[in-house]
C-alpha cells in the first residue's frame, strides 16, 4: 500500500520547468531513493511535500487523503543544508525543535536522553552547536528529525560531514526505523548507500521521471549478460570452445589463472557454454557482472529521452 502518492505534479518558476507530469509511489514501511543529478526536480519535490510551496497542477496523496497542513507533524525532514542555531545549546535546541513538532517537554526530554545515550553525545547537552563539528551537528540534527517518530522521514543526502563509522551507524538506524514502521524518503548522490539500503527508486533528470522500480528489478532490467570466467589452461583452448552467440571483452592473466570477460547473446545459456569449456579448461569461478546504480544513474541520465505524446500534450491531473 502507498503511504505518499504523487499524481502527476507539476511546478514551474517562470519559464523554468522544475517539474513536468511528475507521478511516484512510495510504498508504506519502504525506503525510497530519490535520485536524479543536481537540478532535476527533486528539492522542488521534496519542499512541496513539506508544504512549504505547492504545485501548479498535480496533487500529493499521503494516507489515502489529499496532503494538508494537519500532516505536516506526521512528516519528519532532514535538509542537505543544515538549520541549526549556532550560538544555542545542543540540548535547549532540540528541546525546542521537538516542541515545535508537538511533543510536550517531558516527553522530549524522555526521548532525546534515549537517542543522546545511543547515539553516544549525552555530554554534549550543554555545548553550543558552534562548538561541534559538522558530523556531530549532523548527529543533533538527525536526532531532532526522528524523535517525534513521524510516519514519513525525508532524509536529503543524510551521510554529508560523517565518516565511515558514523555513516554505518545511520545506516543501522535508518533500516531500524523501516523495521519499526518508518517509510523514508532517501534523497543522494551516493549510489552505493541506494543499492545497500533502498527498496525502490524513482531517477528524475530535468523535471521528469526517467526510471521508477525496485532496485533488484532496475539492475535486473540493466544486466548486460556480461560474465567473468576465471580459469586454469589455456586461452587458445577456451577460445575454441566459444561459439558466435559468446564474445570476448577483455582477458588477463593473474599468476596462473586467467580472467576472462565474456557477452553472451540473450538466447544464450551459460550453463552451455560451462559444459562445453569444462573439458577444454580448470575452470576456477563464474559469476555475473551487474550494472551498479552508478553506472545506471549515468546511463540514464546522458541518454537523450524522446519526448512521449503525454507529456507534449498539456493535460490535467488524473
């Protein structure tokens, strides 16, 4: 069941489209990748499900009810560029910022002991957040946008100013939140965090939707039937053995084994080629080269996308 469904939005300024005919599903308790290239679309996105501009046309359903100012404390947003009060207090700060989402200070005080003694920042209560570098801000920051536990958390590049330790640790506390109930929104550049911890994606570049499925499915749908073969014998053998429906990419030899790259045409059946090699060469290992989310998001993006006969047409929302 979809938490937020966006039914073919549309937003401009001025004469600069920043989104056209836009329609996603993001899939309750999921984690959804919003990706796309530095102007595409998605912080317009983002900023009109935080209601703070709406859209031209088009309309956002979150819960099955046209989104309204009464969901606004459901929604819990982390921005890239971070808003935090320098010369305040870490502690009174986020005291402040979970009243401003509702939560009585009682409560408050409750949760955030939890997540500072978690999170390993209980002695940092009474610092100022000038006094902090920007991965422990970010730490404050991150904190603050889940305490009120919203359903729906967008989370815009969550990662920037954290080392790999830390990373980690969001990482873990991001999957937490999804096991707890949480559906995020996870907006970045960074292609490895999409394939570890996202469900589903949608690639928007220049206003439009170009890609939406499950990951699994994308890099599915992008395999190149690209295999490496590494084996024990030799070259002039194995070549032999191939058939037309194989090709041959690259080959090098490492000590005594060699690594082979090979195409195979769709119809093709490794498991045939297997057979007929296994007689000619030791064969050591098989596996499969698959696209990584890099080298999709590339490819997708500097694809030159024919305009389809919907989106010319200038028609209204569903």
């Amino acid at each position: 069941m979809d938490l937020l469904h966006v039914k073919r939005v549309y937003k401009s300024y001025g004469e600069h489209k920043a989104l056209h005919n836009l329609s996603l599903h993001v899939k309750e308790q999921s984690i959804f990748g919003l990706l796309g290239p530095n102007g595409a679309g998605k912080t317009t996105l983002i900023r009109i499900i935080n209601q703070i501009t709406g859209p031209d046309r088009g309309e956002i359903i979150f819960q099955k009810e046209k989104l309204a100012p009464k969901h606004i404390p459901q929604i819990g947003y982390l921005p890239e560029e971070r808003g935090l009060y320098k010369k305040m207090k870490v502690g009174e700060q986020a005291l402040y910022l979970a009243q401003l989402k509702g939560m009585n200070k009682p409560e408050a005080k409750q949760k955030l002991k939890f997540w500072f003694e978690k999170f390993e920042i209980d002695g940092w209560w009474d610092k100022k957040i000038e006094e902090l570098s920007k991965g422990m801000a970010q730490k404050v920051q991150f904190i603050t946008t889940v305490l009120h536990e919203p359903k729906l958390l967008i989370l815009d590049e969550p990662f920037s100013g954290f080392d790999p330790i830390n990373t980690n640790l969001i990482k873990k506390e991001i999957l937490e939140l999804r096991e707890k109930g949480s559906t995020i929104i996870f907006s970045t550049h960074n292609m490895e965090s999409v394939e570890e911890i996202c469900d589903d994606i949608a690639l928007i570049n220049k206003s439009k939707k170009i890609l939406e499925g499950k990951v699994v499915d994308v890099k599915e749908a992008y395999k190149s039937n690209v295999f490496e073969i590494v084996f024990v014998g030799n070259m002039i053998a194995f070549s032999t053995a191939l058939w037309t429906a194989f090709e041959i990419l690259e080959k090098k030899q490492v000590d005594n084994r060699i690594h082979v790259k090979i195409r195979a045409n769709k119809s093709s059946d490794v498991n045939e080629l297997l057979q007929v090699i296994v007689n000619q060469v030791q064969v050591i290992s098989v596996h499969e080269i698959t696209p990584s989310m890099n080298d999709i998001f590339i490819q997708k993006v500097q694809e030159v996308m024919p305009e389809t006969l919907e989106e010319e047409k200038e028609v209204g929302v569903e």
